[in-house]
C-alpha cells in the first residue's frame, strides 16, 4: 500500500468513526445474553445485506455438530440459535481468503443495581465505551465491519474472499464457531478480533464445564441429625477440586509458554442450586464448575482426572461413600490452543499494528478461551485474536477504549489490505 493510499484508509475510518461508535452502542444495546442472541443476529445480517454482502443466516441444529472435535453440550434452550455470515467477494479472487469473526453472544449482566450505569444502554464517558458486550467483544465486531468501509471509501477493493462472521456459544460451548466449519466455511487465515490491547493472542488455554451433583438426605431442621446436608457436601467435594487445581498448576510450572504464569489455570465455583426449604436439610445440590487446562493436554485425559477427584473426595466422607456424587459436562469441553502456522498472517499483522497501532506487535498469553482453537487445531486454519483495550470483561462496569477501537479499525484494514491484496475500485465487486 503506497503512502497516499494509505493516508485516504486513515481519513476514512476518521470519517466514518462516529458512525462506528454509534452502530456500536445500538449492537450493544441488545441484551444478547444466552438463547437471547436473535435480535443481535437480525442486525448483523441487517447491516451485511445493507453494504452488499451475501448473506448466510441459519439454524444451528446440534445434532449437526456432535460428532465433530470440540463440541460440548447444550443444555438450554438452543431451537433459535442461528448463525450469520456475510461474504465478500472480488469479481477475481488473486489474493488471499479470510474469515473476520466475532461473537454477539454476552454474559449476564449480574444486579443492575451494582453497575454504575445501566449494563444494556451503552454511554462514552471520558473515553471510554461502557456498557455489557461492548469489549467482549461486540465493539471489535463493529470495528472489522467499519475497517471494510474504509477500504471501500479509500477507493480500494479487497482482492480476496472475507467471511464476516457473527457467532453465538462463544461463551459457553463455541458451537457458533464450530457450526461455520461444518456449514463449510473456510480461508486461508481466520482473525478474530477479540480485545487484547492491541496484542497478539499467541496462547490460550482450554476449559472443561461441569456440574457436580450432590445427593443428600431430607430431614426437618428440628432433627437435622438423622438427616444429610447435600450442600455441606457440595463444599467438601469442592475443597478436593482446589487440590487438582493447584496439582495441575505444579504441572504447569513445566509447560513452555505458560510456565512463567504464577497460576494459570483456574478452577471456578460458578453457580450453586440447592435445597428447598430453609427449615429442611437440603437433599441435593448441584454446582456448576468451569477448570482450565493447558495446550496439549487431553480433555478426556482430564475429565478422568476431575472424576477420579470427585471419586476419592466421595470415598473419604462417611455419607458421600454410600451416595456419590455424579459428574455431568455442562458446557465446553475444549482444549487449549497455541498459534502455529500463521507466520505469513503474523508478519503482515506486525506491519499493520506499526502502522495502524504503533510500536512493535507484542505477543500475549490468555488463560481464558476463545473460538480460535476450532480453526487452528482441527481445520488447519492459522487462527489468532487481535483487539482492542478493555477492561471489565465479565465484571460490572465494563468498558472498551474508544481511541483503541480507532487504532483496531486502521489496523484491520490495513491487514485486510496486506494479507488479501487490494485494487483500486472498478465497480467489478460484491
């Protein structure tokens, strides 16, 4: 890319950017918590169609995904689950393929009286987007999207295929990833444009959802010795669970990228039901558990290992040994993911961030998960993320960096740009 071409990208995310923020703050207006994601589907596909791009929106059926590696149960309700994907295409393909992805998916948002603002109206105050979604990870949704208008504004056409795609069960079980596999989708490199202040994600680790099921014995409070606390003994097989935490985390110690981490794998007591009335000894308890583990690792290897803990912690307790509790996956089950084969993807990356960004692409470790391993592990797609500065994901008050998200949609571009190949437009794209 010549420097005036260059120069025109610039000026045309700085045109187009309070348009950006704006179409960030309605995208992140929808409450797109889990089985709620639609009304965020029906606005991607919305803004695709309206710049041209043909459109993909289809049912997620799971059936269609359960033989495939990575796939992790659903338990809710999934019959509108659908996945969107926008396509470009240049009137030739001469240059490289990609996949732009992002997921509209979002946590919940916990009390609203514990936020400072209300979660789902998004506000800019002091530089700062708030709101649930914006950073994780809707604003950088927006942003790829925004990066393909300046192309176009800059009288530039990309010369390669991109599939901009909207996925749903990021956080949760990435079948919204999984699905665009198995619809067929592919390219030569996939970019996830997942906050990272402004590093490459070079690796992530896996996480394994679970449900402990703990069965005890009903009695009135009155007599609550003839009886057996389901929920006091939910803690008894928890406190074994932090003993293979810290166990896998010694293991760690000895792993080549996440070995300099203190503690990277985490076990997390996430949800806890149980028992029905506050005068009777509660009968059951179920406690919904999220544990990391690190590339390499086997995710089989490792729910033997979570149920031979839950074993031993029942064997040594005097109730749990007539009554064991029942191990259930609940959710993900995948494995951690390190970048490999994207070296042609991660030098383009490297000029853009200078350019774009500025200073030197660092690299970073994530002990968290993202849809990237899907691509990278079982397709043989180089896959890695690339965002923006946030802060308080998962948290109250979470916010994106708005100066960051300019720096991100100069940035996807000019990635765009270097790793498809640009053309000064003809009018002979779609």
């Amino acid at each position: 890319m010549t420097g005036p071409e260059r120069d025109a990208l610039f000026a045309a995310v700085d045109a187009g950017f309070e348009r950006q923020i704006a179409d960030t703050i309605a995208f992140a207006a929808i409450p797109s918590t889990r089985g709620q994601e639609g009304p965020c589907q029906d606005r991607m596909a919305d803004l695709l169609r309206a710049r041209g791009y043909a459109v993909d929106d289809w049912r997620i059926d799971q059936d269609d995904l359960r033989h495939l590696p990575g796939f992790g149960p659903v338990e809710t309700d999934f019959s509108r689950a659908r996945t969107v994907v926008g396509t470009y295409r240049p009137e030739r393909a001469q240059g490289r393929s990609l996949i732009l992805q992002g997921h509209c998916d979002v946590v919940p948002a916990g009390p609203l009286d514990m936020w400072k603002r209300p979660p789902f109206q998004p506000v800019v105050e002091d530089g700062w987007l708030y709101g649930r979604g914006v950073g994780d990870m809707k604003s950088g949704t927006i942003a790829a999207l925004y990066a393909l208008d300046a192309l176009k504004a800059a009288g530039l056409a990309p010369q390669g295929r991109i599939h901009v795609q909207s996925v749903i069960e990021e956080e949760s079980t990435g079948l919204g990833a999984l699905s665009t596999l198995q619809r067929g989708y592919r390219a030569e490199a996939c970019f996830i444009v997942e906050p990272t202040n402004g590093r490459l994600m070079r690796a992530q680790t896996g996480v394994i959802w679970f449900r402990l099921k703990v069965r005890g014995e009903p009695a009135h409070a009155a007599h609550a010795a003839v009886g057996f606390n389901a929920i006091k003994a939910a803690y008894h097989v928890i406190q074994a669970l932090e003993g293979l935490e810290a166990e896998w985390n010694e293991r760690a110690k000895d792993h080549p990228r996440f070995g300099a981490l203190t503690h990277p794998l985490n076990l997390n007591v996430g949800i806890i039901r149980g028992g029905e009335w506050a005068s009777s000894v509660p009968a059951w308890c179920d406690v919904d558990c999220r544990i990391g583990l690190l590339p390499g690792w086997s995710v089989a290897a490792c729910q033997r290992e979570i149920e031979a803990c839950v074993a031993r912690a029942a064997a040594n307790h005097p109730f749990l040994a007539q009554s064991p509790p029942e191990v259930v996956w609940s959710g993900f089950l995948s494995p951690g993911y390190e970048v490999t084969g994207a070296e042609a993807a991660e030098a383009v990356l490297a000029e853009a961030h200078g350019a774009g960004w500025g200073g030197p692409l660092e690299d970073s470790l994530f002990t968290g998960l993202t849809d990237a391993r899907f691509y990278g592990l079982d397709y043989g797609i180089p896959a890695f993320c690339y965002g923006a500065t946030i802060e308080n994901a998962h948290a109250f008050n979470e916010r994106a960096n708005v100066e960051s998200l300019r720096k991100l949609t100069r940035t996807v571009a000019l990635f765009v740009a270097g790793w498809c190949g640009v053309a000064p437009i003809t009018g002979g794209t779609r």
